[in-house]
C-alpha cells in the first residue's frame, strides 16, 4: 500500500529501540527486517530512500550501486569503517552517525565499561579459571594473578572513552598515562610520543578512531617498545593494529595478554576462523575475544538509535521530492 512517505529500512531489527521505531513510522513507511545476507540486503535496499544499519553488512560500491534511491544512511555508531562515506558522497548521499557528537557521546559509558571488563577478565585470569572448575578442577595455584593497585596504564588516544577508562582507572590507585596526536592537556602524565608511552605502561587501552592515515597505527616498530609481559586492550577498531605481529609476539611472551572487541576483518566469516588472535585464544594463550558488543548495551543502543532518528528529522530535504 502506498503511502505518499519516503521508505526506510531497518536491516537488524532485533532490539531496535521502540521509542525510535515509532517515530520512525509517523514519518515513513518503515520496513524493519532482519537480512539474512548481502543478497537480500541488495533486493531490499534499491527502492529505499533512507537506510538504518548496525554492524553485520559493509555498505561498499557494490551494495551501494543497488541503491539508486538512496540518500541517507544511518549509523548509531561512531567509527565508519562499515560503510565507503567517499563514494555515498560522492553519489550525492549523506552519513549520518555519532561522529563528532562529543557533548551527547559523554553520557554512554558502554565501551569504557566493557574495556573495564575485558582488562579485568585478562588480569585477573577469569576466562581460563572458569573453563578449568567447569572441568572439574580447584586449583587456585594455576591463577595466581596480580593486583591493579599501582599499575601503570596507558592509554592510547585521550578523547570521550579514553577520559572514562582513566576515571575508571583512578579508582583501582593506577598510575595514568597518556599519548594523544592532539596536544590534548589533562591532570594525567603526557606522553610526546606513543613509543614512550609503550616503554612505560603495564597496560595499554586502546581508544584511536580508525581512519586510513591510523591503519596498523600500532605496527611492528611500535610494538617493539612494548613492555614485556605487558597487556593490550582494543576496543576501537581491528584496523588500528597488525594482528599478526601482536600474534607473534604473545607466542614469543613478549606481550603479556591482549583482549580485543575487534579485528581486522570481523564483518567476513571465514576471515574471523583464520584471524591469528582467534587462533591464538583456541590454543589457550591470555587472549580474549569478544565480538564488537562494547556498545551493545540495551540502554546505549536505545538511546543511541534515538540520537540519530532526531538528527534526520533535522533534515527537512528528506521530506520533499528527491
């Protein structure tokens, strides 16, 4: 049934906010589905004028070529790394998302709160413990961990998360340090260059957006510098670092442990099997593993979806003749 309103299609429907789909609804014909795969996302998307995505598909030339109706695609998210803005762009479309939303960005502590977890979780030996008393084991001896009190932890990239993973910090009695590529002033002891940042810390947390210029940002020469026994928390993107050297380096016992939300290619299946860190964490080195759910708290999401449902309302050429 036609409706004279401007299409928009939900392509993960599960837990969407309902405040945000019914809001949806009165001002387009909304279609919120769960896509099964990038065939289906190809059929549903080239009627639409408006897209409403999560992270399960890469919205590249190929999924946009079917689009010819498309000109806005929304993103509750702040990294983009999902979707290819240039040539949206450059077809006249529009990427709205959470980037640059620093003021509204400070009332989510999901990803901070999960980087908490992940740290806590490597540190304190928690996965590997757990497995070993469901096998029927009680052997506290085998976990002997190490306290947080006094620990150095750097972190890398000072912005919106990284502030509230060093409050967090302050709390456990750590000693704070900081790289940031903008001269950005804090009461945490600064760093002038990330390799000093690496030689000093016990651990490193991880908060740079991905972007072409911060790709494998922490390579192999970085790396170098870490400290031995040291561990790495990612909860910013795969991109950000060489997989395969940290890899390397954890069978060596040069670094201590990595937890990571990310990979390089996590939206690829067959690519998540073969990735190092994955193989690493099946042969039961200190590495943890979680599939990008640092911000996939029902309260964030919510308020997340509603954020970006307000902003395209904002847009009042949507509701006029494309």
């Amino acid at each position: 049934m036609k409706t004279g309103k401007k299409k928009l299609l939900i392509t993960e429907s599960d837990n969407f906010s309902k405040k945000a789909l019914a809001i949806l609804n009165e001002a387009f014909e909304v279609r919120s589905v769960k896509i099964k795969d990038r065939a289906e996302l190809k059929l549903e998307i080239s009627s639409v004028d408006v897209i409403f995505i999560r992270l399960r598909f890469v919205i590249d030339k190929e999924i946009l070529d079917q689009a010819s109706n498309l000109k806005y695609i929304l993103t509750a998210t702040t990294g983009l790394d999902h979707v290819d803005v240039n040539y949206f762009e450059n077809l006249g479309g529009e990427v709205i998302s959470l980037k640059g939303e620093i003021d509204f960005l400070k009332s989510i502590p999901s990803t901070a709160e999960h980087t908490w977890a992940l740290l806590l979780a490597l540190m304190k030996k928690i996965p590997s413990s757990f497995e070993h008393v469901k096998n029927g084991g009680w052997n506290r001896n085998l976990f002997i961990n190490t306290n947080l009190k006094e620990k150095k932890i750097g972190i890398l990239g000072l912005g919106r998360v990284g502030v509230q993973v060093a409050d967090f910090a302050k709390t456990f009695g750590m000693e704070i340090g900081y790289f940031d590529v903008k001269n950005v002033e804090s009461e945490f002891l600064k760093f002038t260059t990330p390799k000093e940042m690496f030689n000093w810390a016990d651990i490193i947390s991880i908060h740079i957006p991905f972007s072409l210029e911060n790709e494998n940002f922490i390579n192999k020469e970085l790396l170098s510098f870490v400290k031995k026994g040291a561990l790495l928390i990612n909860t910013s993107r795969g991109g950000i670092w060489d997989e395969n050297e940290i890899a390397r380096l954890i069978k060596l016992g040069a670094i201590g442990g990595v937890a990571s939300d990310v990979l390089q290619d996590e939206l690829k299946e067959e690519k998540v099997i073969l990735n190092p860190l994955v193989d690493l964490a099946k042969q039961n080195f200190n590495v943890i593993i979680t599939p990008h759910i640092a911000g996939a708290t029902k309260e964030s999401m919510e308020m997340t979806e509603e954020f970006i449902v307000k902003k395209l309302l904002l847009k009042g050429d949507i509701f006029s003749d494309l």
